[in-house]
C-alpha cells in the first residue's frame, strides 16, 4: 500500500457523509482521486445533502446509486443528486482515475426567486442521477465543465470563479432535465427499509450482530435483509458490517492513542487478532503499522 492511501469517508449517525470541504463556510469539495486508494476498491455507502459530480478521467468502475448499478468509462460523467446513496467500486479491483466534485447547492439559493425557479426543481426532480456521455453534445459540455470546475481550485480569488462555473453548469443541467411527471413521487418502500437497516448498524457496530438482529430491526425475514443488500450495495450484510468497523476503527486509530485491544473493542470485533485479521485482509497492513503510517505521513479524506 502506498504512502498516499489513507481514505476515509466519516459519516454520520444518520448514514449521511461529513463532508470536509476545502475551505469552511464555502461548500464545495474538489479532489482527484483513485479507486485503488480505497479499501478493497470501494468506497462506503453514504448521501449528503449535496450534489455529486464524477468525471472519470482515465480506467472504469462500478457506481452503485440507490438500487442501480452503473459502469462508468474513460471521458464519462455522472451528475448524482442530493440525498440518494452512492458509492464508486470496482468488484474485479480495476484501477480507476476520477474527479470527484462536491457542491452544496445553497451556493446558488442568493435569492427566494433563485432557489424556488432554478435550484428546487433540480433537487426535487424525480430523477436520482445522471451518466454524462461524451457522445451527447450538452453532456459532453458538462464533462468538460466539471474538468473546468476542478481545474479552478488552483487558482486565485478561486471562490468566485467556482462559483459562476458552478451557475454556468447547473445552466446546463437545468435546461436539458427531462420533464418531470406530475403529482407526488413515491418513495420506494424497499429504500426506506435499506435506511433503517444502515441506521441499526450505525447505532450499534459496537456489540455483536446478528443476522437475526439485523433483519428484527426492520421487522423482515434473513433473506429479504440478503436481498436488500445484495439490490442496494452490491454485497453482503456481513460484508458491510465488517467495512463499515473498519471504517470507525480508522478515525480511533489515527486521532487516539487507545491500544489496539481497546479499539477492536470499542468498533465491534471480537478481538484484538480477529480485527487485526480482517484490517489486513482490506487495508494490506496491521492496524499498528496503518496507525505509524498515518502519523509520519497524514492525507486528507477522499471522497
């Protein structure tokens, strides 16, 4: 494993992703990334408030929004709406070159008008995503507006430029939206019960769970709680489970001088040589070798 793969992705109780922006009070995150950065080539499930933009700039991968899978190549684009769950994976461990662009759409609410006319109808359209294809004309004029977008963090007074690239795009989103129907949008049962599943895991990785748990928490059969998770996340509740205490380790790791018993302990393991088991199995490392790493050589979030 490389100096530079250290991702973590912090979520909250709710599931819903504490994005670190770059800079505080203004809402928008702008990285490269790599998918081989991630633990088993994954990122974790998880939403914000925010839209997401993906340009993939060189390889392939898997993004998983809601309960559809995408596969997303070379010079393709994704626009992600606030609130859906998403993630970027890549089941065969296939190297992957992306840009991943966060923005809060508030930054464009300057006015009751504003947001009411342009900014709402986007977010509350029923649409969840969008794959951006270079062969499409405005498609392809959004691809290089997200290239333009992420190019602008480099440079001075780059808030205000970001800020009318990010009016110049959302323009071109706006106008080629496809009607939305009319009347209240139903919202999918079997989502609300994916929800409630996360949120039990949330609220308990640190005690043992059991399968029958789990699915008790939301009042369905083992097998309904397999399906859900194998339509949703493309893996199985046992797999999640074990990322997602791996995930709480690292930040207990990396902010904490607890021993690693004490860790093992505090996210849900069984102990000490089992977590350390299955840190090395994702990360590549002992979780003592991951926390002396990260120490001598810190790296911020990616999302």
């Amino acid at each position: 494993m490389s100096e530079a793969a250290l991702v973590q992705v912090q979520v909250r109780p709710d599931l819903s992703e504490q994005v670190s922006y770059d800079v505080p009070g203004f809402p928008v995150y702008l990285r490269s990334g790599i998918l081989s950065h991630y633990p088993d080539y994954a990122a974790l499930c998880h939403w914000h408030e925010d839209i997401e933009l993906i340009y993939i700039c060189s390889g392939e991968m898997e993004y998983r929004i809601n309960e559809e899978t995408i596969h997303l190549t070379e010079g393709t684009g994704l626009f992600v709406n606030a609130r859906q769950l998403h993630f970027g994976f890549s089941p065969e461990h296939r190297e992957c070159h992306f840009l991943c662009l966060i923005l809060h759409p508030r930054l464009l609410c300057t006015t009751d008008f504003m947001e009411t006319t342009f900014v709402r109808p986007v977010l509350e359209h029923p649409t969840p995503y969008l794959v951006l294809s270079p062969e499409v004309p405005w498609q392809a004029e959004m691809n290089l507006q997200i290239q333009s977008l992420y190019a602008l963090s480099h440079t001075s007074h780059a808030q205000l430029q970001i800020l009318a690239a990010f009016c110049t795009l959302w323009q071109t989103l706006y106008s080629h939206l496809p009607d939305a129907p009319s009347g209240p949008v139903p919202v999918s049962h079997d989502l609300m019960l994916m929800r409630s599943l996360l949120q039990f895991i949330d609220d308990t990785y640190a005690d043992p769970i059991s399968m029958q748990s789990l699915a008790d928490s939301a009042h369905i059969s083992i097998s309904k709680c397999y399906d859900l998770f194998h339509h949703y996340l493309a893996q199985t509740p046992l797999a999640y489970l074990q990322r997602y205490r791996l995930e709480k380790s690292l930040r207990l790791l990396t902010e904490t001088d607890d021993s690693i018993t004490e860790i093992a302990a505090a996210c849900g393991f069984g102990g000490a040589s089992y977590y350390a088991e299955v840190f090395r199995r994702y990360y590549g490392e002992t979780p003592r070798a991951y926390r002396k790493r990260f120490r001598l050589h810190p790296a911020s979030p990616v999302c």
